[in-house]
C-alpha cells in the first residue's frame, strides 16, 4: 500500500486528541499546502461523530506571533457545536492538553458571504470573546503547517453577552486588557488583528469562497488574538474588557461535575 502522509499526519492528530497525549510535530510528513488537506480529514471526521460546523477561527493575525513562526500570513480552523462554553461555569481543563487563552472580537453573520468585499453589510453583531487554544502537538512547537492541519490549535471558546452592531462601534479601535486573578497578563487593540478585525474576517471569507467553503449566516467567526496568550491552569480566572464590547470572563477547573 502506497504511504500517505496526509492520512499519516490525521492519524497522528487524531490519536492525540483521543488519548490526550501529545504527539511530535506532524511538518516531517506534510508542506503548508497539504495541511489544509488534513485538517478536512479531521473536519470529516468530527462530522461523522455527530458534530456540527459552529463557524470559524482565524490564527496567526499578530505580527508577533508572525514573526515567531516565520510566516507571513494568517491561517483559520473550524469551530464545532461542542466546543462553546457558558460563562458563569468552570471550564474543565481535563480534557485539553496544554491549553491557553487569549481575547479577541467575535463577529456573528447575518447572512452568507458571497461577497467579501461588503464584509460589513454582513455581520449581524460583534461580541467580546475569549479563545481558549490547544495544541495536539507537544510544547506548542509548531510551523504554519502543523498549527493549520491541527485546525488551527482550536479548543474551546466563550463569548461575552454585550452584543454590538458596527453602527456603534469600529472593531480597529478597540482597546482590550486581560487580567488573570486581577493581574493584567495582556494588553492590545484592533489594530493588533491584521491592522482591523474586519480585514480578518474579510480574508477568511475570501478564501473560504476560494475553498468552496463559504460563510454562513449564523456562523460565528474568532476574528483574532489582540494581544498575547497565556497559559490556562486549574484554578484560574481570566476577564477581558474590550472597549464597546464590554467583557467576557472565564474560570478554570480540573474537573467539572
């Protein structure tokens, strides 16, 4: 039987998630053209397990965080129906395997987006958002190719409950500070996400269409980080206060009962 990497590369993910176990960077068997290919191996498969498509997430929209990985382009993940989390409840860290948080501005859609050039006409509202990201690779030692065919280092997510039009707000001005157990542990703004949230979210609709793909309305989409993540433990607490949004917060526990 001919070897190939693609499944190679699924299978190694996917055994991570289900044992919990890390695994070795999977760069070693696929280019950043093909790790989109595994990442819809993995999307097939959590479709087939009786999940559904929630919306999408967008990665690598700092420049720092750019410059760390040496790439210079941003990359998106899924977002499924099972990986959204309350506010007010723990969130158990017994199923992730080296997870961090980071703040961001989350667009909800109006309607389909078929033209990304009018991205604005097509939201429906903005809310603050905490991404809690994971990685199936040990010690986050990732490339561009790794972190997109591990779907872009998803995990969970918690959206704040202040839901802002854009008549009142433009996400490239907003300020966002995050504090965990009232320290301030990261700072950034609008400007931090590909110079606007919007530009993001403009460029993940663009290539989904290339992708035939395409945005939906209802779908949520995490815009980007506006500042630095941090790593999650058990006992901690993280808030976000995002300028027109208002905050979104977010506690940890081992287990949850």
């Amino acid at each position: 039987m001919t070897h190939d990497p693609v499944a190679a590369a699924f299978g190694r993910l996917r055994d991570a998630a289900a044992t919990g176990t890390p695994c070795t960077p999977v760069r070693d068997l696929i280019d950043d053209r093909s790790a989109y290919a595994v990442q819809q191996m993995l999307t097939r498969a959590r479709l087939h397990d009786g999940h559904a498509i929630a919306g999408r997430k967008i990665g690598l929209t700092s420049p720092a965080v750019q410059r760390q990985l040496g790439v210079d382009r941003p990359d998106y993940g899924v977002l499924f129906d099972d990986m959204a989390r309350a506010q007010y409840l723990p969130i158990a860290t017994d199923g992730l395997l080296q997870p961090r948080v980071e703040a961001e501005v989350a667009f909800v859609l109006a309607v389909d987006v078929l033209e990304p050039d009018r991205i604005r006409e097509h939201v429906a509202y903005a809310v603050a958002a905490l991404e809690i990201v994971d990685s199936r690779i040990a010690n986050w030692d990732i490339t561009f190719a790794d972190t997109v065919a591990d779907n872009g280092s998803s995990a969970l997510y918690v959206l704040g409950d202040h839901r802002v039009t854009l008549d009142h707000f433009e996400p490239r001005d907003v300020l966002m500070t995050m504090t965990a157990d009232g320290r301030t542990v990261s700072e950034g703004s609008g400007q931090d996400c590909l110079g606007d949230p919007l530009h993001a979210l403009a460029w993940l609709a663009r290539t989904a269409l290339e992708h035939g793909e395409p945005l939906r309305a209802g779908q949520i989409v995490l815009s980007g980080a506006l500042g630095p993540m941090i790593p999650v433990a058990p006992g901690l607490h993280v808030r976000a206060q995002i300028t027109g949004l208002g905050t979104v917060e977010a506690s940890f526990a081992k287990e949850t009962r």
